[in-house]
C-alpha cells in the first residue's frame, strides 16, 4: 500500500494527465461504468460563536481505472467580516485532507494520499475539460478573478486547451495579485498582468474564470462579458444572477449534492449537511445569498454525449458551473496517481496490514 503526499503528487501528475484522467472518468459515467456519491458535510458548532468544526466526504468508482476513492476533508471553518470563508486544521496554515483509494476488483487498500494537489488540479482540469468543448476555438485572451492555488490550475488548464495570448488578473490584495501575474508568466510563457478591478479584467476577456473563497458577488454586472465569451467559476456566487440570462448556452458539471434531504439533514451552502447543533447554531454558518448551482441545466456528460447543445456561433457565451459530480472526479485523478506512481516507484510503501483484518464485520 501507498503514502503519497503532496510533493510526490506534483511531481508525477501535470495537467494533461489530470484532464485526460477526468475525461476518462466521464466517459465511464457515460456508459455507466462509473458511480459517485455526492457531497456530504457534518458540522459541530463550537462554544466560540466564530467558529464551526466541518467533516465533508466525496467518493466514486471508476472501472477504467479499476479503484473506488473517498475523499475526507477536517476542516475548522471562520467567517471574518462575512466576506470569506477561511478554513484550518488546527491552526492557520496547516490543513487536513485526505484521499483513500481502494481497488475495485478485489478490494484492496491501494493508497492514502494527501488531497492538497488533487483537490486543486481536479477542479483546475474540470474547467479545461469544459472549455475544450464551450470555449471558441481561438479564445486567447483569459481574464482571471482570484490568484491563489485555484486560479493557478485553471490558468495552467485553460492554456492546456487552448494557445493563450494574454492574462489578466484582478484580486483584492496587489501583493498577491503581483505576485500570481510574475509566477504565471514564467510558468506559462504568457503575459500576465495584474489589473487594478473586476470590469477591466472581465471586458475584453474570451473566457473568464472566478476562483475566489469570497462569499459574496464578485462580478456585479454581467454586462461586462463579451460576445463568444466563454465564462466559469470555483463557488456558486461569484457571478450576480444576471450572468444567467447573459449567457446562450449554460452546462453544468454535474450534481453537486443529494437532491432528497433525509431526516435530520439540512441544505448549507448547496450541500446536504448534517449538523450536531440547535437551528441558532446553525444560522451562524455563514451561507451565500446567490446560488447559481441550483437550477437544473445540461450537464457537461451530456455535452460530451451529443444530447445538449453546446456552442453554435461564435458570438454565444458559455457558462460552465463547476460543481457536481466531486466524488467521480478524486476517483479518476487518484486512480491516475495510483498508477503512474506503481510506473515510477513513486510514493511511500506501508504495511497493507495495517489497514487489513481477520475478523469479518
């Protein structure tokens, strides 16, 4: 069995990998030989009003890659001012996610890996996958809103998919919005300019990605976007509802959560959630008051399937919501993992004894 953390992860899965990985996945959901569980969280509210204890879980099986796949995330949730959500483990700065991988032809424990690579490289990936098919074929110019680890994949996915010309990046901070703009471009060879607001990254943009943890709007007219624009985003409310009727063409990833509440469980940030607390308790947990998740649109299998229309002229705009279908994701990408580290003697081994038994449940 293996342990692979983050570094060994950066090191054998690039982008190409993760998208091809992702898009394997979704051709097995698309024949049905694939299956995930959506997103549940459980909260415990703390005796400090400002503070909120949060377990999530995600999990899938993909056959191609032949492995089932949880991903378990404990987290310590904070809320400064409203305006973002700020998360830890323990204390600010250190962080606890974990993906366990098992073989799903004869149930064996395969690897435990830390989340932080995957977790930010799968969604990066999800919006490249979803902007090979919506994005016009000669998209260039990116606007990004965010400069932290999510704006780096999806930056690094979108010039997977298409041959960029210029970025543009707009976030609150100028040191952090200066410091992505030198990083990126001697990363991708591209020009990256940091910029001084939302509306000038977004006028003039082929495709424009929102990657922030801001609980708020970000992009409070959605008249700034193009003609042919091809739009996305990390959270259900980083673009006012407008965006909606600006757009021609709306996919979605897939379902983000249960659709059927079971009792005791409660929907919190589009999530079914349980929670160990009173309903006083619970209105703490600070939710957004936009959510674009929640309608009912195509999803990007359908796309992929030929049954929903995707771009037709050149002047439609695309949005792709990137939610839905997590478990399915960590599935794929840590199957792609598992492999290529057996390939290259990659990882840590451990015991498999350690996590086998001779009692039967």
């Amino acid at each position: 069995m293996l342990l692979i953390n983050n570094e060994t992860v950066e090191e054998i899965l690039d982008m190409k990998g993760c998208i091809d990985a992702l898009e394997t996945g979704y051709r097995d959901l698309l024949a049905e030989r694939a299956v995930y569980r959506p997103r549940i969280d459980l909260y415990v509210p703390q005796d400090d009003p400002e503070r909120m204890y949060r377990w999530g879980t995600m999990e899938g099986a993909s056959r191609s890659f032949g492995v089932f796949a949880i991903r378990m995330k404990s987290d310590m949730l904070e809320w400064p001012e409203g305006g973002t959500v700020e998360k830890y483990c323990m204390e600010p700065g250190t962080y606890c996610g974990l993906v366990l991988v098992f073989s799903a032809r004869n149930a064996e424990p395969l690897a435990i890996i830390n989340d932080g690579i995957i977790q930010h490289m799968r969604v990066g990936a999800c919006a490249g996958l979803a902007a090979r098919y919506l994005a016009r074929e000669d998209a260039a110019v990116v606007g990004m809103l965010g400069s932290g680890g999510m704006a780096e994949t999806y930056l690094r996915a979108f010039a997977e998919v298409r041959k960029l010309r210029e970025v543009k990046v707009y976030s609150p901070t100028p040191a952090n919005r200066e410091a992505y703009s030198r990083r990126m471009s001697e990363m991708l060879g591209v020009p990256v300019t940091a910029r001084e607001g939302v509306e000038d990254v977004v006028r003039g943009s082929d495709m424009v990605a929102t990657c922030t943890d801001s609980v708020r709007v970000v992009v409070e007219n959605s008249g700034w976007v193009e003609d042919g624009a091809f739009v996305t985003c990390v959270r259900s409310n980083e673009w006012e509802p407008g965006i909606l009727d600006r757009c021609d063409v709306i996919v979605k990833l897939g379902r983000g959560t249960i659709g059927t509440l079971d009792q005791g469980m409660r929907r919190i940030a589009g999530y079914a959630s349980y929670v160990a607390g009173t309903e006083d308790e619970t209105k703490r947990i600070v939710t957004p008051s936009v959510d674009l998740f929640a309608g009912q649109h195509p999803l990007l299998t359908d796309l992929m399937g030929g049954t929903a229309q995707g771009r037709s002229k050149d002047s439609d705009v695309t949005l792709f919501l990137n939610d839905g279908t997590q478990g399915l994701q960590f599935a794929s990408v840590a199957g792609y993992v598992v492999q290529k580290a057996r390939e290259l003697g990659a990882g840590r081994e451990i015991p498999r004894e350690w996590f086998t038994q001779n009692i039967r449940d």
